[in-house]
C-alpha cells in the first residue's frame, strides 16, 4: 500500500543492502513523514525561485486607495468608480493597495476517478502533494488555509487556519479511506455551487480536479471567478489521453462501475477513441477560457517543482500582459 503513495520523482534511492538490521519503513501515508519530505525535496528548492515574487502570484485584499485606472479585462465591477467613469467616459476602476495576508481555500476531487494512474503515481497523490506544497507555502508568509473536498457523495469542509498544524489537517483530510469506495458519478457543478455560496469573502481558489465530471460545471466555475481568484489545477495521466496498444482489455468506470470490453490494437478503435480525446480536450479548454480562469496542467508523471514554477511563470506573463496592453485593446480584450 506504501509503494504508491509517493510520486516517481520523491521516491528515495532504494538504500544498499547492509548487514546491520535495516530500521522501519517509513509510512508514506502518515502526513507528518509526507510533509517533512515535501518541505526537504521541494519547499526548499522552490524557495530562491520563488523568491520575490508574491504580489504577481496571488492578489490579497486591502482597503487602502492606491490609483484610479481604466478598467481592464476580468476587473471586478464592484471597484468600478462611477463618478470619474462619468467625468471621463471612460470607465475606471480603483486600485487599493493590497495586503500581505489572504485566505486560500483548495477545492479538492477526491472523487473515484481521481484514485486512477498508469504507474506508480496516482491523480490522488500528485494533488494531495500538490497541496501540501502550496498550502506549506502560503502558510510560511502568514497566511490562512482551508479547503473543500468533493468524493462524489458527499463533501467536507475544513476551516480556514494558518501555520504548519493546518498544513496537516488538510493531509490527515486528503489520506484516501481504507476498503472499496461506493461507485458515484462526479457533480462537479453542484460542489462549485455549493463553494459559491459558502464563500463569501474574496480569497485565492485552487480547484484541484480531473474535471471528469457531468456536465454543467463551467457556469458555477465561472461564478466563483468573478468573486474570487480562481486557478484550475487540472490533473492528468497519460493513459487519459492515449492509450497503448495491448490488445483486449477489460475498462471500467471507476465512478460508475460499468466494465466494457475493448481491443485497444483495433485501428477503428484507436481513430474514435482520439477523436473524442481531441473534443473534449477543446471543450475544456473552452470552458476554462469561458470561466476566466487561470489553469495548470499537472501530470502524475511531471516534477512538481517544475510545474509550480510554470504557474509562477502563467501568472507573472498575466500581470505582464494586463499591464501593457493598449487601452483600446484591454476595453475590446
């Protein structure tokens, strides 16, 4: 149970055999041992690269007027200052200057589909490391977690809190439960819905899912980012996109149970089955712009490391290009 609870590249070296008696295996599922290994094989090297650049990752809140400017793409329209947009005819927004502290809530889908992965990593695991690092992260500043969970059935709440205890109650939440699970089709918009309405003050959203889910969720998604700063983390396997030629292979779904027979050497087979890959990749690609948010791509085969590092490259190329581009081009954006 212990070998897949780490992704590839935070597995230790297999040690050399010795003659002396070897000492306990570590329990990859005990979240102290987990985020003590993060903060070693990560935090650490993520420090000097993410050093510097906090105001360009996540947006706090302050009450402070700072500026009056023209109103961009994806403002809020509550900062809308109506008496210099009549003077102008222009419309203008206010800017306050921000505060350091923030509240960042992780939407977690702990549902059946996310326990799949194609070696030794599952979808599970790269989220839970995934939140572990960013929570870590923004807790060290002094900033507030919590998060949402979604298992298909049912959904949990953990409150929002600061510091390294926090961190470990998010994980003992994120531990996957012992024994089969009860086959349920993921409702992605009626748990986006739901966190619409929970929250209500401004924060940093992380949505942390496969987006394998019944339809309807891109509406609540979009809601939520107009409230709030809101990243998708989509996490993917490879076999989510293409799968190798090995013959007859018995499929199930791991949400709803149904087992098909396929024979995945079946040219006709392997033309359909891309063709729907390639729509659905459109479509949520689509659906991500339509909402207005931010997403990263997180593989179970990928650094986690490099793939933070993408987003604090996804989100300073952002700021950049909210920042130069010509007014008539950002009232038309």
């Amino acid at each position: 149970m212990t070998a897949r609870w780490l992704p590839d590249w935070l597995r230790p070296a297999p040690a050399a055999a010795a003659a002396a008696p070897t000492p306990a295996a570590p329990d990859h599922h005990d979240p102290q041992w987990l985020l003590r290994h993060l903060e070693w094989t990560v935090i650490r090297r993520l420090d000097g690269a993410l050093q510097g650049d906090w105001r360009t990752l996540l947006r706090g809140q302050g009450i402070d007027l700072a500026d009056l400017r023209e109103y961009q793409h994806h403002d809020d329209v509550r900062h809308i200052d109506w008496n210099v947009t009549a003077r102008l005819q222009q419309p203008h927004v206010r800017v306050y200057t921000e505060d350091r502290e923030m509240t960042a809530w992780f939407l977690v889908d702990c549902s059946a589909s996310m326990d799949f992965g194609s070696a030794h990593t599952r979808k599970r695991e790269t989220a839970t490391a995934f939140v572990a690092v960013m929570a870590r992260l923004l807790t060290r500043h002094g900033n507030r977690v919590g998060a949402l969970l979604h298992d298909g059935s049912a959904d949990r709440a953990i409150a929002a809190g600061g510091g390294r205890g926090q961190v470990l109650r998010l994980l003992h939440a994120l531990v996957p439960p012992a024994g089969p699970r009860p086959a349920a089709p993921t409702q992605l918009h009626t748990w986006l819905g739901r966190a619409g309405h929970a929250l209500k003050r401004r924060s940093a959203l992380f949505v942390v899912s496969d987006f394998i889910s019944a339809p309807g969720w891109e509406g609540p998604l979009g809601q939520l980012a107009r409230r709030h700063d809101v990243v998708a983390i989509r996490v993917v396997d490879p076999l989510d996109r293409q799968l190798p030629p090995l013959g007859l292979l018995p499929l199930r779904d791991a949400e709803t149970g149904e087992v098909q027979l396929v024979d995945t050497r079946d040219p006709g087979f392997r033309r359909r089955l891309a063709a729907l890959t390639e729509r659905r990749e459109q479509a949520l690609q689509a659906a991500f712009a339509h909402a207005g948010v931010d997403v990263l791509e997180l593989s179970t085969t990928e650094s986690l490391p490099q793939a933070l590092l993408r987003f604090a490259d996804l989100r300073r190329h952002r700021q950049r290009v909210g920042a130069l581009w010509p007014a008539h081009l950002r009232r038309s954006a």
